[in-house]
C-alpha cells in the first residue's frame, strides 16, 4: 500500500489529494495521500516524526519549499540548482528531493505546442518569484536558449537569471519595455499573482503590441481563464492554462515515487470540472 503526502501550512485547500487519488486509482495502486499542516513553530521536530512514519513519498508547498532542504539525504541536481525542493521519495538512500514544478510547465508546454521548441523560439517569462525561477530554470534545461524576464523590480528579474548557469542569452526587462517589444516573443508566460481570484479584473500588463499565433501561458488557475488569458484569446493568441501546468507536475512526482507513466490529459477533463466546482 503506497503513502503518500503533502506537508505546507496552509494546507487544506490543496488539490493534490484529488489529483494523485485519481492517479493511484487509475493506475491500479492502492494507496492513501495525506495532508500534514505543519506549523513554522515545530517544523524541525514535525519532520523528524515524518522521518519515522514511513511515508513512501511526499510533496512539499508554501512556506517550507526551500526549508526542507537540510532535512534531505540526497537532491536532484536541478533541484539543488534552484534551490527548492517539491517532491520528496523515500528510497533505500534515504529521503531523495526533486523539483517538478518548473518541469510541470515545460512538459505540458511542450506537449501542447511542441513547435515552441523545433525553433527556439523566444521566450518572455513576467515575474520573478519562486514559479518564475523554477519555469526559467526548466525551460533553459529543455533547449530553448532566448530567454527574457521581465518584472515590476527589474532586480529581482536580474537575480532570477544570475541563478542559473546557462543564461548568456537572457536579459533583465522592466514591465513598460516588455509592453513594448511583446512582439518579439513567440512564448509569453505570466508567472505572478496578478489576476488571481478575487483580483480577476487585472492584468499584469496590456497586450496590445501581442502577434497573432503567439502562444501565450499563465499560471494562475483560478479563474480557469485569466483576463491576461481573455486578452490573448482576443488578439489570435494560442493559450496555456495553469491548470494544466499544475496537473503535469503532480503527474511527475507521482512518476518519481511509483515509476509509472500517467498520461495527464486523462485526468484534465475531471480536474477542469473540480475547479469549476462542478
Ligand atoms: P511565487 O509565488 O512565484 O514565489 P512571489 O515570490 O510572491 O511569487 O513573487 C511574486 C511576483 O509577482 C514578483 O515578480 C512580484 O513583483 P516584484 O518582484 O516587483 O515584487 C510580482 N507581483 C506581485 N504583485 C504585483 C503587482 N501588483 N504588480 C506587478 N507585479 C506584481
């Protein structure tokens, strides 16, 4: 019987039971997926508890992405470049930690418009927080090479691509010069909170300067279509949706703990009907 869990705080809005319920149960695996709402107060001695409670493997959110780090026996080479871990597998070698959120979006990406990556095509990613770190290290990992950041403070955009090793092609823009050269990009992911649930009217930035055909991604999921993504959908963009993005990772770190290989569109017409709450 495979244990699984999540540990963050808080914890009890997550998605991840619904979505790794439904893995186990189609691929045939019996199994339970549990939440551990941690308080920051007794972090150290909760995950030394965890340490004996036998979980085959877990996910780790906001706040203790990068916190759980010196509690881990081995991490994933990219995962330690980023420097925050995700998914954790209990392995003979002990507690091994990865990070499948940038990977997430890059998969489901690819798998959408592959042409995306024939070409290296250039890439503008908005913001610069943990989620934008993650996609720009994932994105660079998966070939594509002209990668652009743009952000509200421009250092902190400058800070996302000094930590990554492979970044010659990058530059650090601010939000008005994106505005303006939005038509050099033939990706564009908004990685920020802006437009999320109940601030759905706004936009990071307008799209007036947008080309046709440009695939445009947001990782917001709630709404399910951003008004960054309405706009889009109304100057010939081709979209990605966040929820897409976050049922692809899931769907990689339950290929880390159990070795099987899900296909995450079976679960994607469920999931839209989960978030719509119907
Ligand atoms: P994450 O959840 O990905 O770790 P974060 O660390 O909270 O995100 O970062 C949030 C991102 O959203 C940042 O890029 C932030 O811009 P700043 O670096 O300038 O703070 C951006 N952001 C949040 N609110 C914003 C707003 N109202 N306008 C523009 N950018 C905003």
């Amino acid at each position: 019987m495979l244990r699984l869990g999540l540990i963050g705080h808080p914890v009890g809005h997550s998605l991840s039971p619904w979505i790794h319920e439904r893995l186990m149960e189609h691929e045939g695996l019996e199994g339970t997926y549990e939440l551990f709402d941690i308080d920051p107060d007794t972090f150290d001695q909760q995950i030394h508890e965890l340490k004996d409670n036998g979980l085959d493997g877990f996910n780790i959110t906001v706040p203790y992405k990068e916190k759980i780090i010196p509690y881990l026996d081995e991490v994933d080479s990219s995962a330690r470049e980023l420097g925050a871990v995700n998914t954790v597998k209990n392995t003979a070698r002990g507690w091994v930690g990865y990070n499948t959120d940038g990977i997430g979006f890059a998969v489901s990406v690819r798998n959408r418009y592959p042409e995306l990556f024939y070409n290296d095509q250039r890439v503008l990613i908005i913001g610069s927080g943990g989620a934008s770190r993650g996609i720009y290290h994932a994105l660079l990992e998966a070939g594509l090479s002209k990668i652009d950041i743009a952000n509200r403070t421009i250092e902190k955009a400058e800070e996302v691509i000094k930590s990554a090793s492979t970044n010659s092609e990058s530059k650090a823009l601010s939000l008005d010069k994106a505005v303006e050269q939005l038509n050099d990009y033939g990706l564009i992911v908004q990685t920020t909170v802006v437009g999320m649930s109940p601030n759905d009217h706004t936009a990071i930035i307008p799209l007036y300067n947008l080309k046709e055909g440009t695939v445009v991604s947001d990782i917001v999921y709630r709404p399910l279509e951003t008004r960054f993504l309405q706009e889009a959908k109304h100057r010939g963009a081709k979209l990605h949706f966040g929820h897409e993005m976050l049922l692809q990772q899931a769907v990689y770190a339950f290929h880390i703990w159990t070795d099987t290989n899900p296909d995450a569109s079976l679960l994607l017409e469920g999931f839209e009907k989960k978030l719509k709450g119907v």
